[in-house]
C-alpha cells in the first residue's frame, strides 16, 4: 500500500518512516489515517523489521495539525476527527515493534504528541517542544506531554503555551540525546541498531511488556513481566540467547 504523506526506506531489520507532508509535515485527516495504517500493521508495511526511526522531511519534525482542517472543527464533526486522531498516537504507542523518534526543528501540539508516542527520543539542538493548544482553541496533548516531563512543568508548558528548551529536556531524562540537526537521523539509526541486534520475538515480547507495566505498581508489574518470561523461554531465540551467554559468544538467532 503506498502513502501519500509518509515515506518509507527499509534497510534489512531497519525502517526509516518519514513524516513528509511539506512545507511543515502539518498533519491532515488523511495522514492521520496513514499513519495508523502503518504503525498498526508494521509487518505489513515493513516485512522485516524490527525497529523504526520515526522522522521528518525538511526543518521540521511536525509543526501540529492542519490548521486549515481546524478552521472547520464543529462540536458535530468533532468525535470523529478526534477519533482518528489518537488512533494515529496510539497505534505508534502500541507499535508491536519499537519506535524511535529523530525530532528537529518544530515539534508542537500534533508533532510533540507524535514524539511523546514513540518509545525515546533523540533531538537535535534547534528542536522545540510545545503545547500551543490553548491558544489555537482547542484541548490535548498533555497527556502525552506527561510521558516526557513532570507534572509541574506539563502544567507551565501546557497553561503558557510557551515552548521547553531542549537542553532542559535533556537535563530532565525525556530526550536521550542532542546532537545537531544533521546528525539527528543517523544518531536515531545507531541507537536502533542497538535495539535490532536482538531477537525479534524478544523485542516484540519486551514492547508489549513495556506498555502494558507502564501504568503498573510495581509488585503487579513484575508479576506481569514473570508471566512473559514463560512464555518467551519456550521460543528457541530465547534458548540461544541464554546458551550463547553462557558460552561467551554472539548468538544467532533464527529471525
């Protein structure tokens, strides 16, 4: 299936998604559609792969929603539109494998949801972060605001509309890493292919296991990730994995 508003390269277990919807990579209806599509069914879309860097065409990562589509929003169309909105977030957070975010430039309302969605984030140095929501006159994105940073700060970013620097964003553990805007991408792709050099059964099975004890207390969010354990131990990459540990050596898996 081809997109219109989002580009594809795939290289063996790696996919880079492009968001490219220009001048700003401002997200219709449309592309909110694409983007559930892909992150839904990546095996679909991206035989193969086992993780994905998440970026954007141009000087931006994502400059929000199609204002010109907002202009339109009435208490009547609402519920749908906003349905296919946060399907577009959730899916990237349910992506059954994992996804990193390379966020330059503008990442605001719509963009910073979409990062907030992937599993980390890397950014470059000009990146800016921000829930303008208010001001256009409408709500969202402080929830996704609150997997980034804590709550005092989500309530100044969110009241004020003003943007974080990224140096704080650093300093505050919700981005991994800043380089420059060049080397935003590429530095996204190593820390991926860190993530690729593993199992992809292990990787799917950890994913799931992270998004399911994220809102857990920790005693039921054990117990949860022990239930995996079962079920990953009777995989044979799981076998090779605890051999090859024990044998002091690369293991070669079967995926």
């Amino acid at each position: 299936m081809k997109f219109e508003h989002l580009e594809i390269e795939l290289d063996a277990e790696l996919a880079l998604v492009w968001l490219a919807r220009p001048p700003v990579n401002s997200v219709s209806q449309e592309m909110y559609r694409e983007i559930r599509r892909l992150f839904a069914d990546p095996g679909a879309h991206l035989p193969g792969a086992k993780a994905i860097v998440l970026a954007g065409r141009g000087r931006h990562f994502c400059a929000g929603n199609d204002l010109h589509e907002f202009g339109t929003l009435t208490p009547e169309n609402s519920d749908e539109r906003m349905a296919e909105v946060r399907a577009a977030f959730f899916a990237i957070q349910d992506c059954s494998i994992p996804v990193v975010g390379a966020v330059q430039g503008a990442a605001v309302g719509t963009g910073l949801a979409i990062a907030a969605s992937c599993d980390f984030v890397i950014a470059a140095d000009d990146a800016r972060f921000g829930t303008p929501e208010l001001g256009v006159g409408i709500m969202g994105g402080a929830r996704h605001l609150g997997r980034l940073v804590p709550e005092p700060v989500v309530r100044w970013m969110y009241l004020t509309g003003d943007p974080i620097d990224v140096r704080r964003l650093e300093a505050l553990g919700s981005v991994i890493e800043v380089t420059t805007a060049e080397q935003v991408v590429e530095r996204a792709r190593e820390h991926a292919g860190r993530i690729v050099r593993h199992s992809a059964a292990a990787i799917k099975m950890a994913k799931r296991s992270l998004n399911a004890i994220e809102t857990m207390d920790l005693q039921p969010g054990y117990a949860f990730e022990q239930s995996l354990t079962r079920e990953l131990s009777g995989h044979p990459d799981s076998l090779e994995a605890r051999r090859a540990t024990l044998e002091r050596r690369q293991p070669t898996y079967t995926d």
